[in-house]
C-alpha cells in the first residue's frame, strides 16, 4: 500500500494511557489504516525519530461560536496540537438569535466574554446566515474550519428567543418551559452534543444585567435536561452558582442518566484548601451513582483587565452596581475612581478572593508611566511612595480606563493544583479559548501540561497527560470516533518533541475584525498537526490555508457524518 501520508519511527502514545511504543503510523483516505507497523512508502512521510505521536487533543471548552464565522482557522487552538473542539460553553453562542436579538447576543458576549463588540460587529455583521440552531451547525459545516467542531446547546441565546429581554429579568411560565423543550429536543436532533448554562453571579450581560440563563429556576433546569434523559443522550456542562448547586447537578444526573460538567473548580476559589471539600464530594456523588465532573485547569488563572471593563471584579456587588450606573450614566466609572472613599471600597470591601488583591497583580500597560510596565503594583507603588489601590486607579485615569493589569485570580498555588489535576473525578479543560482575548490566553494549556506537568514537575507521564488530553475529554462529552489512535479511526494526530513541547510567552497582536486586539502564545515542540489525515499544521507553521478546502468537520452528535 502507498500510504497518503506516513509517520515513522515515533514513540506512539495513542491516547488510552498505556504505555507507548516506537512504530510508524499510515494513513489513507482520512484514517489511519496501520499502527505500529506501515510497509509501503508514503506520499507524505514525517520522520518522528525521538518524537511522540498521539491522538489530536479534545478541547471541550471553548467560546469559538462567533470566531468560528470569520476564522475558519479556528486559531490559536491548532497552534498548541488541538484538533478537536467543544463550543457553547457556559450556555453562551449565537444561536437561535432572532434578527432583532443579535445586537443584544454581541453585547452579552461582549460583557461576559470579554469579547470585542467591535470585532464581533465587524466579524458578525448584522445579517446572519441562520436564525434557529440548526441552521447554525448547517452554516458551520458549510462554510468548514481547519478542525474539527462539536456544539452545545446554548441557554442564554434560547432564553432569549423564546423570552425577548423578560429573559434576563424573570421565570419562565410553563409554556415557555415547554416551549424551550422543543428546541432542546430539535437542537439535540440536529447534533448538539449537550445543553450548556451558567447559574454564576459574575456572569452579568449588557447593560449589567444578569445573563438570561441566570433566571432559571431549578424547575426549568431539570425539564431542559429531561430531554436529553429521553433521547438517552447528551450532557449537561454548567457554570457553578449558588442557584444550581452540585447538589442540583447530582439529582438531574441520577434521575435522567445524564453526565454533567462544571466550571471551574480553581484553587482558592473556596479559599486555601477549599477545593479538596468539592473533590471529597465529587467522589461521594460518583459512588452514589451520580456523574458529576468538575473542570479544573493546569495553568494559573491569569487576567488581564482594565478599569474600563474590570471584568474579573464584576463578581463583586458594588462593582457590578458600578458597571449598571456607567451604563446609564457614562462617566460614573471615573468619578466614583478618583472618589477616595469609592477607593476604599476597593481596599477593605472586597471578598475574601480579593483580598490583599494588588499583591498579585502587574502593570502591563500604561502609556503615561511606560517605565511602571511589566512590574508588580505593590513594588511600582512602594518605590513611588503611594498606595497599590492609588497607584492602579491614577494609572487607570491617566490612560483613560486603557491602562492595562495582569492578575493570577486563581490556580497560583501549585500545590493545590496538582491535587486538582491529578483527581480521578476531574476533567482538564478550562482553554476559554476565543473568550476574553484581551484578557488571557488559555488556550495553550495543552502545551503547558506537557511542557510544565509532565516534563518539569513530572507530575504525569507522558502518557496520562495525552490520556488527559485526548480520550479521557471525548469520552465525557460523548465524542466517539475522536481521542483514540487506532486502525480505522480518523486520522487526527499530532507529533510533538518532550523535550521542547511548550506554550511561548504571551504577546499581544491586532488581528481580530475592526483591528481589535488578543494576546497569543507560540506553540514550542509542535511538529505537525493532523485533521482527518490533511496535514494542516508543520513546525509551527500553517499548512494550509484559511480559503482552501479544510480538513475539519462538524461532529454532530458527537461523530463526524
């Protein structure tokens, strides 16, 4: 046989966790037809000599769902070896959006995402090739992406075609329950993988309003998954809030046999040691005949923000009560930061997370103090005589609200984080990516793991990492024909070196719609990249084109068609 494309002599790491073993890899029309031993020449032939060869990795939480109508390269998750990727996280998406609604879905992902309403104005237009969820994944797999897709079901965009702007201010009736069944019901028909929604008090939307998903009661939570529960399929995948508990999660999941996942459980987001309550409780749950996973993350959480749009302070009531006032009254924001007793606030008034706040944080940007940037808020401020809280808001004046700071809010105690990653009953996830690109850059949390877990702290071995990174997250999210190297399976692969295999540091670059800015992070160690056999990506460079015919392909219910 002559092979389309062919890999030889690599240490063949395949994605269940067993130990690896050098051989070659052949692929044809898509699939790998020979593993371990490929006779025959290749079209293509990738030498991997001291290598790893591995199943492509499974994303399963991202915000790609706008990106993805501009960016068929769905970049910078391919970078890092991903080749598969969840989208509608958090019950946020695009979709069913009725005309009169797209407006308010850009401001909302603007507000909770951290997306640029410009970009997306730019990216989206105002005319849109769909309305209903359907018709979205039909766009999607018309138009193609470099890799390959699955979609959850998104909440908020369903709350609000079926409720208009009351979604984001009340309960629905019975027959808006029954109502939003019914597209539950059509969307899982036409290939959602799942129902995505989000209960959390920093999820706030336009004009600060709470995001629809957030007035939902726990009767209308259990009638949406009820429909997965009927067709014996699908998962629940939520962002935590003290209105959906896990307590909720393990009723809906024993009474409907559905798998339910949620974010994020992050060191110090229940304090010091908080986190090791939630595992104990994950693994009660688990025995009692509940599944439900917690997503956790390997990198520290790491935001950076402006006092513009302090989305990681949002949390906190009278910030939020600050950001609905600014809505209304555009300059409240700066008068109430040059007010010192609204500074205070910022000092003393702050939850236990923040506490001590400035201590984390460093001056990324500040055109009027260009020597103040890159170094932490407390030493600037030490050195200047004033106050940490002082210094960030006349940073922030100075620089009209642009000023930018970088804060690790979470996951910085690596201690915890190993007990995180390393639990049974958790699942590695929490990229963001297409989220909040100003912000952070998460989406190179593959290359992290393998370059900071498994070869610095050896935390894992090679092998539980690409497990973890491969058929551990496809097999949660009932993905089927992904995660796996084996004969007859698609061929999504990637080659990376152990020793080199990292993210770069973050930059920041121009490149979205309307100029709008993101921070991204150079994949080192990276090889080559593999969707459905077409190489797309090789030492570090595309392979292929955003106008080709790409390789990727829309995973409805989990499998590509």
């Amino acid at each position: 046989m002559t092979y389309d494309l062919k890999i030889t002599g690599g240490t063949i790491v395949d994605g269940s966790g067993k130990p690896g073993f050098t051989g070659d890899v052949g692929v044809k029309d898509g699939k790998v037809v020979a593993l371990g031993k490929a006779e025959g020449p290749g079209t293509t032939t990738i030498d991997a000599k001291g290598k790893v060869v591995s199943p492509g990795f499974v994303d399963v939480h991202t915000h790609y769902d706008a990106q993805i109508l501009w960016d068929r390269m769905l970049s910078i998750s391919p970078w890092h070896g991903v080749t598969t990727t969840v989208i509608g996280n958090c019950g946020f998406g695009v979709a069913p959006t009725k005309a009169i609604h797209r407006k308010l879905i850009m401001q909302t992902l603007e507000k909770v995402e951290g997306m640029s309403l410009e970009a997306l104005e730019a990216g989206l237009g105002m005319s849109w090739p769909f309305e209903t969820f359907p018709q979205y994944l039909d766009a999607l797999e018309k138009r193609g992406s470099a890799i390959n897709v699955a979609a959850l079901f998104g909440h908020t965009p369903l709350r609000l075609y079926i409720m208009g702007e009351e979604s984001t201010e009340r309960a629905a009736t019975a027959d808006e329950i029954g109502a939003m069944k019914k597209l539950v019901r059509e969307a899982m028909d036409a290939g959602a993988i799942g129902f995505g929604t989000s209960v959390s008090v920093s999820h706030n939307g336009y004009a600060g309003k709470p995001v629809p998903s957030r007035q939902a009661t726990v009767e209308e939570m259990d009638a949406l998954v009820s429909v997965m529960g009927e067709l014996k399929r699908g998962l629940m995948q939520i962002t935590i809030g003290r209105d959906f508990s896990t307590r909720h999660m393990a009723e809906v999941s024993r009474k409907y046999n559905v798998p339910v996942t949620w974010t994020a459980l992050l060191s110090y987001l229940y304090g010091p040691g908080g986190h090791r309550k939630q595992l104990d409780l994950a693994a009660e749950q688990r025995k009692a005949g509940a599944l439900v996973i917690p997503q956790v993350s390997c990198r520290p959480l790491n935001f950076e923000f402006t006092f513009a749009e302090p989305f990681i302070f949002d949390v906190m009531k009278f910030m939020n009560e600050l950001a609905v006032e600014d809505a209304k009254s555009p300059g409240t924001r700066r008068r109430a930061y040059a007010d010192p007793a609204w500074r205070e606030k910022l000092r003393s008034e702050v939850t236990p997370l923040f506490r001590n706040w400035w201590d984390r944080v460093i001056i990324a940007w500040a055109p009027s103090a260009r020597e103040l940037e890159e170094q932490p808020l407390a030493d600037a401020a030490r050195k200047l005589g004033k106050d940490p809280v002082d210094l960030a808001l006349e940073l922030a004046l100075a620089n009209d609200l642009q000023a930018r700071f970088r804060m690790a809010v979470m996951n910085f105690d690596e201690k915890e984080v190993a007990e995180l990653i390393t639990d049974p009953n958790t699942i590695i996830a929490l990229s963001d990516a297409g989220a909040h690109a100003s912000q952070l850059c998460d989406a190179c949390y593959s290359t992290y793991l393998l370059g900071h877990w498994v070869r610095e702290k050896k935390t894992f071995t090679v092998e539980q990492a690409v497990h973890n990174l491969t058929q551990r997250p496809a097999e949660m999210f009932g993905i089927t024909d992904r995660g796996l190297l084996a004969e007859g399976r698609p061929a999504d692969v990637v080659v990376f070196d152990p020793k080199t295999v990292g993210p770069g540091p973050l930059k920041r670059v121009y490149d979205l719609p309307a100029g709008a800015d993101r921070l991204v992070s150079e994949a080192s160690g990276i090889d080559a990249v593999i969707v459905n056999g077409k190489l797309i990506r090789r030492d570090g460079k595309d392979a292929v084109a955003a106008n080709d015919r790409l390789p990727g392909r829309l995973l409805r219910h989990g499998r590509a068609a």
